[in-house]
C-alpha cells in the first residue's frame, strides 16, 4: 500500500465534501429548497443508469457515471454559473480549468489525469458517452421545473426560446429523451408555467 497515494486520496475526499456547499438556482422536486451541486451529480448518476437503454449510440454507463459525478466538482473554485445567466457564459472558463487542475491534481498522478480527462471529455460533448451525460444535465432540471409549477423560470423570467435552445442538446444524447423533454417544454407552455416571447 503506497501511503502517500492513500493521504492523497484522502485528502481529494475532504476536499470534495465543498460540493454539497454549492447552491444551485433549481429547486428540488416540488420543494422550495434549492438544490446543492452533490445532490445534482448523485441524481444524474441514478438517471444516467436508469435511462441508459435511451441512448441513441452505445454506451460505456460506468464512464458516464464517472462523468456526472465529477463534471461540477471545479464549482468549488468556479463556482456555480446559472444556465440562463445573460452575463456570465456556462462554457468551459480558463477559471474552470484551473479548479480541474487543483481539485483533481490533490490525486495521485495516474487518478489526477484520468479525473482531467473525464472532465474534458464531458466538456467537449463529441463522445457518445458525454452527449448523454450532457443529455442528463440538462433533463434533470427540466423535470424539476415542470415539478415546481415553472420553478426558475418564472423566478428569473425565462421564456420557452431560451429553454427551448438549451434543452435542445438532449437530442444529441438521446432522441426518444429529447422527443419527451420537447413535449414537456410545449406543455409547459400550454399549462402557463413557461412563457413565449
């Protein structure tokens, strides 16, 4: 046993813990409490295993896992960026790289590259395994929503074209997903809990 790689370990593991600290602006189902960045990853994992016979292509499940448990891990630096923000970009920052460096780096060097690898895997979203991992990061929040009579929508003023435009990557991970999600944003409408422009 290499004891430097178990202290190692173990201090990634304390240091993750800072994820359960991160707030989201999306509301759990039918709750009014906002959910936390670990309760989101562990959620996405369950659907990732649940929904994987939904992929368009074949998938690598565990790898999926792996990736939606990790992909907000830089959070704890980065911080939390609301998917509808109009100020700041929900795209690969140079701040999030250099979290992905430090938080994973705390691993010894082979778990480091594989964690940073993962990441950037799930960032690109060219994979069949990130397209559907990026599938369940953003159906999560959409079933919420729907849950929660409109949810963040209606709190921050979202319309239908700017849900539409950033839910419409499901179909990338899954097209039977995606012909649900669609289905749901439209009914939302009709129930008046999302509205158009």
């Amino acid at each position: 046993m290499n004891t430097k790689d178990l202290s190692d370990q173990i201090a990634f593991i304390k240091e993750i813990d800072k994820v359960k600290y991160i707030q989201r602006k999306t509301k759990l189902f039918n709750s009014d409490r906002c959910e936390n960045d670990a309760e989101h990853s562990w959620h996405l994992a369950l659907m990732a295993i649940v929904l994987a016979e939904h992929s368009n292509e074949p998938i690598d499940v565990l790898k999926v896992v792996k990736m939606v448990l990790i992909h907000d891990i830089v959070e704890i630096d980065a911080g939390d960026v609301f998917i509808y923000d109009t100020v700041k970009n929900h795209s690969n920052t140079d701040e999030e790289r250099l979290a992905a460096n430090r938080i994973f780096g705390l691993l010894p060097k082979n778990q480091a590259e594989e964690f940073i690898s993962i990441w950037e895997e799930f960032e690109a979203g060219e994979t069949n395994e990130a397209k559907f991992a990026r599938s369940m990061d953003r159906l999560e929040p959409l079933l919420q929503n729907t849950s929660n009579n409109g949810g963040t929508w209606k709190e921050f003023g979202v319309k239908y074209d700017k849900v539409y435009e950033k839910k419409s990557i499901i179909k990338e991970g899954s097209n039977s997903i995606w012909n649900y999600a669609e289905g749901l944003i439209n009914e939302s409408v009709e129930k008046g809990i999302l509205e158009k422009e």
